[in-house]
C-alpha cells in the first residue's frame, strides 16, 4: 500500500529566512498561487506576530489562494496565536503552528525556562491554538538535541492537548539518517492510535535535510516540512523537490509518494529562483541547469540506444520541455491572453495591458520570445510596486581613454532630473549616478547577472539586493542589451521603489497600530 506525505511547504516562512531572500507581498501571492498549481498540502505562509508586512501577506494569501491549506507560526505565546488567528481570516482550511523547545541548551540558556515550565506552556497554548481552529501543529525545537524520554512526554502530551501534527525540527541540522530514523520509529510508536502525525522539518548544516526526511518517512513520518530550491535559515531546508521526486522515483522502496504535481516543479523553481535572487547551482538535484544533461560520449550513446540505460527520471516529469519558440512580434494581445493562459496564469485586465505593453517592447528588440520571456514578463506585472522613480533616458559612454559615464534621466515624483556620473566600469558609473539623483542612503549588497534564454539576442536578468537600516530588498531588470546597464539601472530602480513602498507600508501599519 502506499501512503500519502503530505508536503508542508515553508517556503515563504522558513525560506524566507535565508539571508537576502525576503519578498514583499505581492511576491508572496504570486510564489503562494504557484505552491497552489503545484499541489502541496499545506502553506505555510508566515509568521503573522513577527511584523505588520508578514501579517498582511499571510490574510492576503488565506483570502486569495485556493486549494491548500494555510497556516501561520506563532510561538507558544497567546498573544502570537490570536494574531496568527486573525491572520488566517478567510481561509476556508487553516492551521495554526506553535513553537516552543524541548532541548536543555535551548531551555537553560535561551529561554531560560525549566523542562516543567515548558511542557505545561506547551499543553496550554496547544489548548489555546485548538480554541480556534481544530488543525493545530506543535514543534519541539532543536527536538534532535533533546533528552529522549523528555521529548516522548512532550510528543503524547500536546497529541493529548489536541496538536493533529507534531512536527519534530532538527533545527540546526544535526541528526543523521540512522539516527533520525531510529527517532521518528519511536516517537510514532509512542502516539500509534492516537489519530496525529509525526512530521519532520530538516536543516541543511551537514548536507543531511533531504537523507534524514527521508529516513524519517521511511520510519513512519507522515508530513515533511520543505521548500523550493532548499531555501531557508543558514544552508537552509530539505528540498521540495527532491523528496517529491525522490519519492515518485522510489515509490517501490519507500511505499510512499505525495500528490506534488511534479510538472510544476520547473517553473516554482524558477519563479523563487527569480524573485529572492538565490540562484540555483548548475548542479543542483532534480531543478539545477545540469540535472538533465548527459555528455560523456558513453551516456549519450547509451541513451540514443534506451533512454532507461542513464535516465532515472525524464525532464517533462519536471516540466522542462524544450524550450519552445511561443511568440513574436506580429502576435497579438488574444494569442499572448492564451498562450499566458497555456502557462497557468490568469491576468486582470490591467495587468494583462501592462504586461501586453512590455511584450510588445521586448518583441520589438528579440525575433523570437520563449516561454521563460512571457514567465519573466508577467511576474514583473504582477509583482510590480508603485514607481517613485522611473528610468527615462539613459546613455553610457566607455572607452579606452576615458573613464566610463552615466547619464542617466528619471521621472522622480512627477518631475524629471537628470545627471552625468563617473565610475570604475560602465555599470558602475549608472549606479553611482543613480545613488546621487535618487540620494539614496541604502547599500548594494548583491548582485546578480543570468541570461532568461539562449541565444545573442537573449534577454538578461539583472537581480541586486539592497539594504538599508537592516530592511533587505531584492531587485530585477531585463533587457536585451548586451552590456546590461539599461536592466541594471532597472534592477536598481526596482529595489529603490520597493524599499520605498517597504518605508511607506511599515508607516502605515504603525499609524494603525497607534489609533487602535
Ligand atoms: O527549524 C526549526 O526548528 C523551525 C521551527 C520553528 C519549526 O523552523
Ligand atoms: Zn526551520
């Protein structure tokens, strides 16, 4: 028989948490619709205590996106579970996660709480979580580190208390497959009959998350906490899809698989990819450039011969196809609605115009647009943030003899400004005169150059990553120039109106906070 794992994805909690990969709302939605489309179990879609912008993202997606459950962290505090509560409003399935450790270190030097102290908060704001919603998870942290038989009396107390899911972290990535495995037998014996599940949420500090998940659902774990590409805290977490795919391949071993719709795994990659700015390595299991191409002479020989002599796995499993040529320049607005629509998105009328508009730009400068352009094309339109500054002209001068310039012209709340920069390369030189016309006081941290497709007239991808006062931003720009400064003045402008707006929403939800 097989059983069914649920996928608990915490993408845009834990992923979140990877240094530089914070998304702002819209983002959110967008990645959020896309988890939708792939078919995990569960969102979890933030930590709605942690900040005004998490809370909003968290009701914005209980209220918009069909089909999973959503669930919000809380700690094992009552004030973070009524918000987490309130956050997930409208959600027709949702679940609250609570949190508290279980390991002496943590306990003794962090918490500064007694063993005792902590199991009975534990059972009670598991009764507090459950006074809301009947889907309650509770997570021992650092669980891999605690004493055994403390952690048994945590596990059957707060299943007692009403928790459906005990999720068991191993939070700074310590376990091993063995040992891990030998954990989870023990702890789904203690609650067998007892109508919750054991999941596991699995740390990458040792290379281990994805061989200790799955050790775990070997040994009976019946959720597994991941996300797309790995993302998340330090190396981050066990990777959605390789377990999903890890299992489909395996079913005859494990017994086990998930109702991932794996054809979706490309393109959820790719979209996280894009929008956190965290490329993904050439090779990368199941979703890196290289996981699918052969060149030794002796593999290509072998699979013109069978494809099962090298191929575990086939590349439409995934959704990679060859890349197809779907537009060009004498397409119009009906065929981009449908083949937009062939692609799993569905526009308002006014994003539908702005992303015909720049489709319309960019088939004037490529003969032939692919799918990845028109995923690039409609992100940006969804994701798109209200433009304080916006480039009008631009023109860089570099040469042998001469240090490289800038002249760069922006719309800057509805009046244009203009000036001419120097600096140490061409792009360089337009961000230095960006930085002194917009008089910005944040700082590049990253960035990030990728070509979208093949060929010379490909579109490049600029993404940068922009600090200021601790408030991290990522931003993209693409073009067909080949010298890039038009994206990267794009890609800069981009993270300048996002910090804007990141600015401009704190303030607001402040200003709510002080009239309640
Ligand atoms: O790694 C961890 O322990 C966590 C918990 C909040 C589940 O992310
Ligand atoms: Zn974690």
């Amino acid at each position: 028989m097989t059983r069914m794992i649920r996928i608990f994805d915490t993408t845009l909690r834990d992923g979140e948490q990877s240094p530089g990969a914070s998304m702002n709302i819209e983002e959110k939605l967008l990645v959020a619709k896309q988890l939708a489309r792939l078919n995990v179990d569960i969102i979890e879609a933030g930590f709605a205590f942690s900040s005004p912008g998490d809370f909003d993202a968290i009701h914005r997606i209980a209220q918009e996106v069909e089909g999973p459950m959503i669930c919000s962290l809380a700690r094992a505090k009552p004030e973070d579970i009524d918000r987490a509560w309130e956050a997930l409003q409208g959600a027709p399935k949702c679940r609250i996660h609570t949190f508290l450790s279980s390991s002496d270190i943590h306990l003794k030097h962090q918490f500064r709480m007694t063993r005792d102290e902590a199991l009975t908060r534990a059972v009670e704001m598991v009764r507090h979580a459950r006074s809301y919603v009947t889907d309650v998870e509770y997570s021992p942290m650092d669980a891999t580190r605690s004493d055994l038989s403390y952690l048994c009396e945590v596990v059957e107390a707060v299943v007692e208390a009403g928790a459906s899911t005990v999720n068991i972290p191993d939070t700074v990535g310590y376990t091993t497959p063995q040992e891990f495995g030998e954990l989870i037998r023990t702890l789904c014996e203690r609650i067998r009959d007892k109508g919750a599940i054991i999941s596991v949420h699995c740390h990458n500090d040792l290379g281990l998350a994805v061989a200790n998940s799955m050790a775990a659902i070997h040994a009976g774990a019946g959720q597994v906490e991941c996300t797309v590409n790995g993302i998340g805290e330090r190396a981050g977490n066990a990777s959605l899809e390789e377990i999903a795919m890890g299992l489909r391949t395996r079913k005859d071993f494990y017994q086990a698989d998930t109702q991932i719709h794996t054809e979706e795994i490309s393109k959820s990659s790719r979209l996280v990819s894009n929008i956190t700015g965290m490329v993904v390595q050439p090779n990368k299991a199941i979703v890196g450039a290289n996981a699918f191409a052969h060149t030794s002479g002796i593999h290509q020989d072998g699979l013109l011969k069978d494809k099962n002599t090298y191929e575990i796995m086939n590349p439409q499993s995934i959704g990679l196809t060859e890349s197809r040529s779907v537009m060009g320049k004498l397409s119009g607005r009906h065929a981009f609605r449908e083949e937009l629509s062939k692609l799993g998105y569905t526009l308002s009328d006014q994003e539908l115009q702005e992303a015909f508009e720049r489709f319309k730009r960019l088939a004037d400068q490529k003969k032939e647009l692919f799918e990845e352009d028109l995923e690039a094309i409609v992100n940006r339109a969804a994701t798109k943030v209200p433009e304080r500054f916006s480039l009008k002209g631009l023109q860089v001068k570099s040469g042998f003899n001469e240090p490289p310039s800038a002249t760069v012209e922006l719309l800057m709340n509805g009046q244009l400004a203009s000036q001419t920069g120097t600096g140490d390369g061409p792009v360089d030189a337009v961000y230095r005169t960006i930085a002194t016309l917009t008089e910005t006081k944040s700082h590049l941290r990253a960035y990030i150059v990728k070509a979208i497709t093949g060929g010379t007239d490909a579109q490049g991808e600029v993404s940068v990553r922009v600090e200021e006062n601790g408030a991290v931003v990522t931003g993209h720009g693409s073009d067909t120039d080949i010298i890039m400064a038009s994206a990267s003045a794009q890609a800069y402008l981009n993270a300048l109106n996002k910090l804007a707006d990141l600015v401009e929403r704190h303030a607001r939800a402040e200003q709510k906070i002080g009239l309640c």
